[in-house]
C-alpha cells in the first residue's frame, strides 16, 4: 500500500504539472503516435511495395560496486531485421537478435527471432497483427534505440519476467498471438486501443500449458503533450491439473514527447500477482518516474527514479524492494546515433544476488540504421 500511494501521489503530481504548465493550445503540437504504428509498420505506407532494412548496434561496457562481479564489455542489442508493405493493406516487420545477451540465452548465443508479424488492415476502426511482437501492455518497452537509458528498471523486468512457463528470463517483452488494434487521431487528439490473445509462453515458443490464451488489453488517450496509458494482462496455466491464474497491470501518465521535445515527464505503475500450486502467491508492485531535459540541441540529461516491492518474488530477476535512482547522460553524434552513460545508486532491503546491493555504471554505444532496399 506504501508504494500504492506513492505512485499515486507521483502520478497526481504529474498531472498538475501539465495542468499548469501555461501552455495554450495554440502553442501544442499533435500527440506522439503510439508505438505500434512503428512495430505493425501500418503508418508508413508510400503507395506502392517497399522493402526497408533496419537494424541496431549497441556495445556496451558494465561496471558493478561489488567484488564478486567482473567488469565486462557486452552487447546490449545487436539487431537486424526487415519492415515493409506487401499490398495497401498490408505491411509485416521481422526483426532477429544476434548478440550473446539474455534472450539468446537458450540458443547459447545463437541468432534468435524476436519479432515476426503482419499487419492486416481490416477497416478504418480496426487492424489484425498475427506473429510474435511486443504487446501494448507497459508504455517503456519502446524500440531499443530510442529509450533513453542503457538497463530497464526491477519492477518492469519483474513484471514482464513473471511467467514460470520455462523461458523465464528471456521472454523480451514477446508474446505469440493476434490483437486487434488502432490508432485515432484528430487535431490534438489521439486515441489508440489493442486487445489480444497470446500463448503466454513469451519467446520459448513452446505449446500453451492450457487451452486458456493470455489476454492482454491497452488504452491510450493523448492531448497535445499529455497523455495516460493503461494495460492489462490475465491468464492461467496448467500444472499438475491445477489452473493457477496471473494478472498485471499498468498505469502511466506522462507530459512531452519524450523521444524530440526539450522537456518530459512520465511515470508508471505496475503490478504483477501469480498463483503457485503451493504455498501463497507470487506478487510484486512498484513504480518509476523519469524526467528528462535537452539542454543542447546534441545532449540530453535524465533523471529516474524507481521502486520494486517484490518481497514475495522469489524468481528473477531480483532483487528484493529496491530503490534506485538513475542518472543518465546522452550525448547524440549524429540523428539518433548516441552515446549512452546510466549511473546507478541503488538501496535494497535483501541481497538475492550478487551485485544486488550494489551501484552500478553502463555506458553504450547505439547506432540504428535503417535502409530502403526498394524505390
């Protein structure tokens, strides 16, 4: 309750801060469109079939507080994959990892698909993408090169982690399954929604341990610079011919658009409960904020702060009721082409792991690039 109420406190601080921050809607620009258009690709249709390269590169070197942890360089991402259009109404994505990183895990370092979707447009209300992709569920699962700090926070790889279905730690945010979904816009108005049904078994791409698929809905409503997101995501399992039930959800409000403007704001809570086949219930909850501020046209400051309650998670990724606060310089070289340093200064109630208790600094390189291959 303790972390209910400060994220609602947070949260209603946001919103007086958009309330009267003074900004007519002369001044406003359209709302940022929802993260979808860019993963369906059904925003960028050009009259005719295109094929575009895409891809992003992020070396990465960590370093952690705490002796029994080397210090290593890494790959945070190392993508490549295909986006385009087939017909007027229809577009896909596909996008594989190459990098030694936690989702190629199970492949041992091996190439790993991670996203593989087609978008079909049904009418002007609604969109059909079937494939693995990235549910709209939480607003911060954006695409890799755009975030804007190296490492997410506890509670939001808690609560996306929390799936016992074998392919734990590795599930990236996937899901296998079709939604229906779309995105409304109207002068300064914006609205989008997505429902869908899914295995539940994140990247394992195992079959479904029960004839029940996990549903998982969104809402977003924007005006000008402010919006709010909300999610939900249900589901069960069999195990040992017991169903044992998951939820979690999400709410968010934010002010900018936090991948161009100069200032932004956004906050989100999350929550996540599973049943066990013995014993009580797997739960955690926790919010973050984050603030962020260009004070050059080539540098961007940020500051985020987060909170995990996760006493009675004992599954990854730990660690138990932390409190981090992050700071994270960008430094842009060219268009979206960045360097990337996260400082963290973390406070935990129990030591799960090594380096749990421990500060911790990662600096990154990311360099997307996209290429038409068709006129």
């Amino acid at each position: 309750m303790k972390t209910l109420y400060r994220s609602a406190l947070m949260l209603s601080c946001m919103v007086a801060t958009a309330t009267f921050s003074g900004t007519s809607s002369a001044e406003m620009e359209p709302p940022m469109k929802s993260w979808i258009n860019f993963f369906a690709h059904s925003g960028q249709w050009t009259g005719k079939p295109h094929v575009e390269f895409i891809g992003v590169v992020q070396p990465s070197y960590n370093w952690v507080e705490d002796a029994t942890i080397e210090d290593q360089f890494t790959f945070q991402r190392a993508r490549l994959g295909l986006r385009g259009a087939a017909t007027e109404n229809i577009s896909y994505f596909a996008l594989y990892e190459l990098a030694h990183n936690p989702p190629t895990g199970p492949t041992n370092g091996g190439a790993r698909l991670l996203d593989a979707q087609i978008n079909l447009k049904l009418s002007e209300f609604a969109n059909l993408r079937v494939g693995q992709f990235i549910p709209d569920f939480a607003t911060a699962i954006t695409p890799g090169a755009l975030v804007h700090w190296v490492d997410y926070t506890d509670i939001e790889k808690t609560v996306y982690f929390f799936n016992r279905n074998g392919d734990t730690e590795t599930t990236a945010a996937r899901e296998m399954g079709a939604s229906v979904w779309n995105e409304f816009r109207s002068g300064l108005s914006s609205f989008t929604y997505e429902i869908g049904a899914y295995n539940g078994t994140g990247l394992s791409q195992v079959e479904s341990t029960d004839d029940d698929r996990d549903v998982i809905a969104s809402l977003r409503y924007a005006y000008g610079p402010a919006w709010i997101h909300g999610g939900y995501w249900t589901g069960d399992r069999k195990v040992g011919g017991q169903d044992l039930g998951k939820d979690k959800w999400s709410v968010a409000l934010g002010w900018g658009n936090y991948v161009k403007d100069k200032y932004w704001i956004f906050g989100e809570y999350l929550d996540a409960k599973q049943e066990q086949t013995a014993g009580p219930d797997l739960e955690s909850d926790g919010f973050y904020i984050a603030a962020g501020w260009k004070p050059t046209p080539k540098t961007q400051l940020t500051y985020r702060y987060s909170e995990c309650d996760c006493t009675d998670n004992v599954g990854p990724p730990g660690p138990r009721d932390s409190k981090v606060h992050s700071i994270i310089g960008e430094y842009f070289i060219k268009g979206n082409i960045k360097v990337v340093a996260q400082y963290d200064i973390r406070e935990d109630d129990a030591k799960i792991v090594p380096g749990a208790e421990s500060d911790a600094f990662r600096v990154m390189l990311s360099l997307p690039f996209s290429y038409r291959l068709t006129p």
